[in-house]
C-alpha cells in the first residue's frame, strides 16, 4: 500500500469509527432520554398537615432525584380541582397519572378518560370506590383499617378490667379513605369489647384548627370522656391545646390515641400528652416513581402495596426514636 492509500485507508477507518462511536452514543442518548423524558401528572389534594406537606417534599425529591418531570398541582382541598387537574394531565398526554383522591366516591367518569386516552393511572394514599378496578393500574399507600386496629388494641391493653370506657372520636375528612377505614378498623377490634361505647364521632377534616374547634365543643356537650380517639396529629395538637384551656390533663384525665407519628406526636407522647401513636408513613415519593417508571414501560405493577408502619406508645421505649422529619 503507498503511503497515499494507506492514509486514506486510515481515514476511512476513523470516520466509520467515529460514525460507530457516534451511533452508539446516540443511541445511549436515546435509552437515557427515553428514561429521562418521563412526565408525570400528580394530583395532591393540598397542604392540611404536616404529615401532607412532607408527603408533597416526599414525592418532589424523589421525582428530581428519578429524573422524572413532575406536574405537580395543588388542589387546595376540592375535589373538582383535583378532576380538573387530572383532564390537563390527560390533554397534555403526560405518560402516567398518580393522584390523591380527596374522597373515595366519584372518579370513575374521569378516570375513563384517561383510560381512553392511553394513560395509565396510579392512585396513592388514599382509595376509591369504583365500579371497575380496571380504571386504575393500581394503589400504594397506608392501611388505614390496619391502623383503627392498632388503637383498638392499645385501648384494650389500656383497660384491662372490664370497667365502661367512653370513646370520643374526632375522625378526619367524611367520605376519605383514610376516616373511613381508621373509623372502620377501630370498630371492628372493640366489636367484641362491649365495655368500650363509642359516645360521640365527628369529622375534625384532618385540620388542627377544627380539632381545637371541635373539642372545645365536645368538652362542653359530653360527659365522663375517657378516651380519645383522633384520626390525625394535626387534629390531636388541637385537641390538646382546647382540653388544657379547661385545665384539663391531657395523656392522663383523657386517654388520647392517635394516628401520623409527626414528631410533634411523638414529642407529646414523650411527655405523657399522649398514650399512643400509630404511624401512617408519607414518605412514599421512591415508591411512586418507580411504580410511575414501570407504568411508563408498560409493565404490570401489583394492585395493591401497603407501606410499613410501626406503632409507639408509653408502653415502649421512646429513647431512640430516630427523629421524624415531619
Ligand atoms: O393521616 C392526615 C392527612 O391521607 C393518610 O391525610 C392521609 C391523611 C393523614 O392530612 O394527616
């Protein structure tokens, strides 16, 4: 070969080289982007709790660090905000939907359209009643009759001796979930304990002020209250602050029971404000995007994942409790 076609032989090979190099990062390029441009379309219900406001953090963080775009709106507590938002995602032709449903009833038109549209939807936090679960790809979240069981049980390890105990529960938003089945499981354990009577029940909306609100009335109207049983944190800080304007103690004149485990909980429980804690775990953001990166491929996820919680109460040690973070 003279030195002429050598070098251009040289050339040829660099070019294709280069050509192949090129491909093949393109087409890494490619795999990423695809991985990168997933959108997702999320639907929170709003900012009512600490417990909600680390949920949203939760759900932010885990879409940055997942490079999953995030469309994330704010319902401020409405329903029809929520629908709405979900008819922008779907007109928008985001890859996946996930939403918090506000109340269980009344989603099925909307989710029909989006399963018109292609989209595949995954419901987190809180459930629905629907008339075809195919609407849906599937649930992670809280087991909320799991968690009314666990204050039963604490009650029960409580009172012992078969003495009438009066209940009052503040439970939360009507027609949630998440008030539905705290409520349900609750029940369902003290069934067989007729000792303990439910007295009173009202919708404190998951909301500190209508807890506060809320007690300062219960105070006045029932009588010989033993216990309290409050389906959020938020509510049960309320709580607290109305029985101790009427020098009542809270933890020891009125047994409280509640649900969340925020550290301000726990701090309560630590000082004897309050007998016990069930933990409901927001922290679910991983989870949801690699269910919504699944989704997107087009992969099956399973129906129904239920996140892990623990319970405290004054009956545990409270020494290590790793700090909570809402
Ligand atoms: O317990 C409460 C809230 O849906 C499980 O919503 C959630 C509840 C949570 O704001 O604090």
């Amino acid at each position: 070969m003279n030195i002429k076609r050598k070098l251009s032989f040289i050339f040829v090979l660099c070019l294709t080289l280069i050509s192949l190099l090129s491909g093949c990062s393109r087409e890494n390029e490619n795999t990423r982007d695809s991985e990168e441009k997933i959108i997702l379309g999320f639907s929170q219900i709003g900012a009512e709790s600490a417990w909600r406001k680390c949920n949203s953090l939760s759900i932010q963080e885990a879409a940055q660090e997942s490079s999953i775009q995030l469309l994330f709106a704010n319902a401020e507590q409405k329903q029809e905000n929520q629908i709405k938002a979900l008819r922008s995602f779907i007109v928008y032709q985001v890859d996946v939907i996930a939403f918090v449903p506000i109340v269980a009833d009344g989603w099925d038109n909307i989710l029909r359209e989006a399963r018109d549209a292609g989209i595949p939807v995954l419901i987190t936090d809180r459930k629905i009643n629907t008339a075809d679960e195919n609407l849906y790809a599937g649930f992670i979240g809280t087991d909320s009759e799991q968690e009314g069981r666990e204050g039963a049980e604490f009650l029960i390890k409580k009172f012992p001796d078969g003495e009438p105990v009066r209940i009052v529960e503040i439970s939360g938003t009507e027609g949630s979930s998440p008030a539905v089945g705290r409520a349900a499981g609750f029940r369902e354990v003290l069934a067989d304990h007729p000792e303990f009577s439910i007295v009173y029940s009202a919708s404190g909306d998951f909301l500190r002020s209508k807890g506060y609100e809320l007690m300062k009335k219960v105070l006045k109207e029932v009588e010989d209250i033993d216990v309290i049983f409050s389906h959020n944190d938020g509510m049960t800080l309320g709580i607290i602050d109305a029985m101790k304007e009427q020098g009542i103690r809270p933890g020891k004149d009125i047994v409280i029971v509640t649900v969340d485990a925020e550290q301000a909980a726990i701090d309560a429980l630590k000082r004897g404000e309050v007998n016990c804690v069930i933990e409901c775990n927001p922290k679910t953001g991983p989870a949801i995007m690699e269910l919504a990166r699944k989704l997107a491929r087009g992969e099956a996820i399973s129906r129904l994942q239920h996140v892990d919680e623990e319970v405290f109460s004054e009956y545990d040690d409270l020494s290590d409790i790793p700090p909570r973070g809402y």
